[in-house]
C-alpha cells in the first residue's frame, strides 16, 4: 500500500529551509494497522500529509496503492485525496456543525458527494458503534463519541487507506482506548489499510507494529504480529534495531 524510499520534505520559506523529513524509508502492507510513533517536531505530521496528498515530497520515492505521488499530476492528486483516502485528525469534531445530530453530520458530506444519504450514513454510524446516538445533536456527544462521528465522515468515501493524526490527542485515556478499539474492528472488518500517528507508545501497542520516527527518519521498527493478550517483549540493540525476545 505505502513504499517509501529516501523520502525527503524541506519546508522553504524566504530566509528559512526546515528539513522536515531526510530520507525516510517505510513499507506499510495492505490491509496493515499500524502507528507511527515520534516526539513532538519528528516529522509525523509532515508524512502523514504526504501519503495524504496534502502536500508534496521535495525529493525521494512514495508510492501509495501504486500511485507515483512525486509525479502524480494536480487533477490526480485532487482525486486521489478525494476517492483513496480517508482523514481523521486530533480536533475533526470542531469541523463537525454542533446543532445538528450525529446522523445529520454525517449526511452532509455523504449528500455532497452524491449517494443515498440516508441509507448510507445509517451504515456509516453502524461501522462505528452510533446507531443509538443518531439522532443526538452533536453537542450532546460526548468527546469519543464525537471523534467516532469524525471518523464515519473519513470512511464515507469508501477509502483504501485511513490516515489519523494523533487521533485521541484530545481524548481521556480510557476513551482512547476506545477509539482504537474501533480502527482495529475497521481494519479487522473492512479490510481497511490504517496508518496513526502518536505520541502515545501505550495507545501504540494496540497495533500490528510500530515505526518511530526520529529527526525526519524511521530510527527504529518494532514488528509485532500477536494480539494483546500475548504480546512479544521487545527491546532495541546498539543500532537501534528492534529484537524480539
Ligand atoms: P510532528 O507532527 O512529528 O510534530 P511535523 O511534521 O509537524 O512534526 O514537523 C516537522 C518539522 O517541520 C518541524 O520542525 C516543524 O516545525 C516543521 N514544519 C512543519 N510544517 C511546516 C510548514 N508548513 N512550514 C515550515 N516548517 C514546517
Ligand atoms: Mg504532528
């Protein structure tokens, strides 16, 4: 799904270059829940917008589902971002209209992009475990409720790949658990390819496997591919590669 090489961002501006990203290297696998862990100015935002298509790499490799994001044309990009990708950010629930319920916030995006609204925003709120709160007005929600309702919107498109940015920044502990209960149920389900970003290494257990980023380059892969209940310990040698014990 993500084949990234070298991957470099320099953010440019008059007198100033940032170096967001040197040389980033990152496999992710269809069908694949995974987090990307780093401190605060690592580098996470910066490719999440990349393999978004929000913005564009200044050098390097990035394939997404096939597509050459370096040499991608405008008119592709606006489609792929429209038709290949879902977004879930830390504060989605603020573009979230407060006075209308959960179903009718849902309804909307689904109208503009022309489908059975009804219908499919029921579907929608089902996905996410909010058929009973449908037609509460969003203030009324609570914060994970209302994040649930964000990521509904995400997935009206039908995208391949989910991409969340610090998620359940805003979020109590417990109902971040929650919120990554339901990627997991997404990715187990509908087969859906998820990449999160976080600072959170607890929330980040919760996943397939872990890749932390360090100055705008992948230092470290953790790979675990057991569930909760039996998770492999894992430490890091010399180089900073992950062993499993
Ligand atoms: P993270 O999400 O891990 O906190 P970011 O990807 O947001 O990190 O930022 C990485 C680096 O790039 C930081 O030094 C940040 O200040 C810089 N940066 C991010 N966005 C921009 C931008 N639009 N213009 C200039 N510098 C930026
Ligand atoms: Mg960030």
């Amino acid at each position: 799904m993500i084949h990234c090489d070298g991957l470099v961002k320099i953010y440019k501006s008059s007198d100033l270059e940032v170096v967001a990203l040197q040389g980033l290297d990152l496999r992710v696998e269809d069908g694949e829940l995974m987090a990307i862990i780093g401190s605060s100015g690592s580098g996470k935002s910066t490719l999440l917008n990349m393999l978004g298509g929000l913005d564009r790499p200044s050098a390097g490799k990035l394939f997404v589902d096939g597509k050459d994001m370096l040499t991608m044309s405008d008119r592709q990009l606006i489609r792929y971002k429209r038709e290949s990708v879902g977004f879930v950010w830390q504060n989605n629930a603020r573009n979230l209209i407060p006075y209308l319920t959960a179903q009718e916030n849902i309804e909307l995006p689904v109208l503009l992009k022309g489908r059975r609204k009804k219908a499919r925003a029921l579907e929608l709120l089902e996905a996410v475990g909010l058929q009973h709160r449908r037609h509460n007005r969003l203030s009324e929600l609570s914060g994970g409720e209302q994040q649930r309702v964000a990521i509904a919107i995400a997935l009206a498109n039908q995208p391949r790949l989910l991409l969340a940015d610090e998620p359940t920044g805003s979020l109590d502990s417990k109902t971040a658990s929650q919120v990554l209960d339901l990627f997991r149920r997404l990715n187990r389900e509908m087969g859906l390819t998820i990449v999160i970003v976080t600072h959170d290494p607890q929330l980040a257990r919760k996943v397939d496997r872990v890749v932390a980023i360090r100055d705008g380059r992948t230092s470290s892969e953790m790979i675990r591919t057991q569930t909760d209940a039996d998770e492999e310990e894992i430490s890091f040698n010399a180089q900073g590669q992950a062993e499993q014990a």
